[in-house]
C-alpha cells in the first residue's frame, strides 16, 4: 500500500476513534445492556452455567467479563469496547474499498460508515453488534486475500468465521455468505 493511503488509513481510523467515542456516557443504560453488564458481573462458573442455557454466543460476555473487572461502572467504560470495535471496522472497510474500487471509493465507503446513525448506535450499546460489524468487515476482507492466493489467509479466514459465530447468531448467515460468494463468483 502506498505511504499516502497508510496515512489517509491513520488518519480515518483516528477520526473513526473520535466519532465513535463522543458521548458515550451522555445515555443510562437501556434494552439489553443491563443484561450484558449483569452477565459480565457473574463468577466465570457462573457465567459459563448460564451460557449453557443462553441463546446469545459466548464471546461477548466473556470480553465484558475481562473488561468489567479492570474499569469502573460507568455507561462511558462499559461502552468503550464496542465505540473501539466500531473505529476499528474502518481498517477493513477502506482495504476493501481500496482493493474494489481504489482510494477514492475507500475513502467514500468509511465515510458513509462512520456518518451511519445505526452503526453509531451499535458504538454506543454494550452489545454485541459493534464487534460482530468489524468480524464481519475482517472476514469479508481475508475471503479477499484468501481469493487472490494471498500464502494461509484461509488460516486466518478460518479464525475470524469461528469468532464470528461465537459473536453473534448471524455469523452463520455471514459464513453462508461467503460459501455463496464462493461458488458463485468467479
């Protein structure tokens, strides 16, 4: 890549990190995240006891749990996870842009990710969604270089679909979206 998209790549992710991080304490909890916060607060044995009967991936709650234990309780820490999952997806986005379409069409394609009101909702829940949006934008990204022959990008591709499906239920939908691409495309 060249050294003007690494900085244009910087600096999009730095601007992602700043939208996605503003307010993020301004709302109380609501819908499910007490639920997250209550989950993340069980002993390990515990959690993984209720995991057993929950219809929700594991993933998630396990990183809650890590992260509850080191920040206080505040909507802005607990949020801080999914704004930084949110800024991240960025990284992925502009290479998949890039790698379609050019720099101008990646630059297009984050700034209508980072100006989406949804994906600025899921930056704010202490949910899942932020996390499975950058899984997603990954996956899509190593199915890429796993398609151009790119060394053991299957290896990786492989890692991220099983993060992927313990993030959230509709990571099998993304998995069937790729065996689609995959015997579809050329």
């Amino acid at each position: 890549m060249p050294r003007t998209d690494r900085w244009i790549l910087f600096f999009l992710v730095l601007l992602a990190l700043v939208v996605r991080c503003s307010w993020l304490g301004l709302d109380e909890l609501a819908h499910d995240e007490p639920f997250t916060v209550v989950m993340a607060h069980r002993s390990l044995p515990d959690l993984f006891s209720q995991l057993a009967t929950e219809n929700n991936p594991p993933l998630h709650f396990l990183l809650m749990h890590a992260w509850v234990r080191m920040v206080p309780l505040d909507e802005a820490w607990l949020r801080l996870p999914s704004a930084v999952f949110g800024a991240l997806a960025v990284w992925p986005l502009f290479l998949l842009g890039r790698a379609f379409r050019g720099t101008g069409v990646a630059i297009g394609t984050v700034l209508l990710f980072l100006l989406s009101n949804y994906h600025q909702g899921f930056a704010h829940e202490v949910r899942s969604y932020s996390l499975f949006t950058l899984l997603t934008c990954l996956v899509m990204w190593w199915l890429w270089m796993a398609a151009q022959g790119r060394g053991r990008a299957w290896i990786g591709l492989l890692a991220l679909n099983t993060l992927l499906v313990h993030t959230h239920f509709l990571g099998w939908a993304v998995v069937g979206l790729q065996l689609v691409l995959v015997l579809l495309l050329p």
